[in-house]
C-alpha cells in the first residue's frame, strides 16, 4: 500500500515539473515574438521589452521554480536566448521513477 502512494507522488511531481517547464517556454517563446515584432517596427502599448529585460524576466522564473539545471538561461549573452537541456530533463525523470 505505501509503494503505491510514494509512486503517485512521483509521477505527480513530474508533471507539476513538466507543467511550469511548458509554461517558462511559452512566456519565452511569447517575448521572443513580442522582441522580434519591436524590431521589426510594430509598437505595443506600455514599456517596450529589452533583451536584457526578458534575459532577467525568464532568469528569475527559472531559479524561482528551482529549474535553472534544466533550462540554462544565456546571461552574457547581448541577445535573448535560453536552452533545454534535455539530458538534465531525462535525469531528472529518471530519478522520479
């Protein structure tokens, strides 16, 4: 009875994982189109967004959901880029079970 419990944690904590790690790349993936839409001349209202802004932004979601081994943000870089790692992501289901 208690095997069972341990392995629905696990297979919960994988999704909730998985879950905030599509939700980080879909806010990347909306600000990268918003920065490239700026560039190309269109305006939006309020603050326009900096490559270094979003850097920043999608920096503190990632440490803040504990995931900064999983997706690596480029903080030198001079312009907006970010990468999964898929082995750490493999790793890390792998030890869920």
């Amino acid at each position: 009875m208690g095997y069972r419990i341990v392995a629905n944690i696990l297979v919960v904590q994988t999704a909730e994982r998985d879950q905030k790690l599509e939700a980080q790349q879909a806010d990347a993936r909306q600000w990268f189109e918003k920065l490239v839409n700026q560039y190309a001349g269109r305006r939006y209202r309020g603050i326009k967004l900096s490559d270094a802004g979003v850097t920043d932004k999608l920096y503190k979601t990632v440490t803040d959901a504990h995931a900064g081994y999983i997706l690596k943000v480029d903080l030198p870089a001079e312009t907006f880029s970010y990468m999964l790692k898929q082995r750490a992501l493999d790793r890390a289901r792998m030890t869920d079970g």
